[in-house]
C-alpha cells in the first residue's frame, strides 16, 4: 500500500512540474493543430468552466444601485419610444 501511495505522489508531483513548464503559447500551438470542431468543443466547455469568474467581473463593474420599478418602466418608455421613431 505504502508503494502505491509513493508511485502516486511521484506522478502527482511530475503532473505539477509538466503543467508549470507548459506555457500558453504551447497550448494555443496544439490547440490550434486540432480540427475545428474540437476546437469549438474546447473552447465551449472553457465558457462553461469560466462563466462565473467572467459574470463576477463584469457584475463588479456595473453600477449597484437599486431603482424603483417606475424608473425602469421610464427607462423601458424611453427606448421603445426613441426607437419607434426611427
């Protein structure tokens, strides 16, 4: 049992050091050898994976005010007016 943990904290450790001397141009090197549509499936599920930091960073640059619900219904006026004008 103690071997297996040995051997398994050896390619643990081996793991780390690959991914650490990986750079990013490496990996857009080899992505960009892939076919495209394994390309759009990595690149879907790195959305996936990323949505909530990406959403938690554009939320924290918004504004956080409450507004009432007559001053959305303003705001919604105003534009479904401006753009029947046009």
């Amino acid at each position: 049992m103690q071997i297996a943990i040995y051997f398994v904290n050896l390619i643990e450790k081996r793991i780390t050091f690959i991914m650490e001397t990986v750079s990013i141009n490496k990996i857009l090197q080899l992505f960009n050898r892939l076919p495209k549509a394994d390309q759009l499936e990595i690149a879907e599920r790195i959305n996936k994976q990323t949505f909530e930091e990406r959403w938690q960073s554009l939320d924290n640059q918004m504004p956080n005010s409450m507004l009432s619900e007559e001053e959305i219904m303003t705001e919604v006026r105003a534009v479904r007016y401006d753009n029947k004008k046009a």
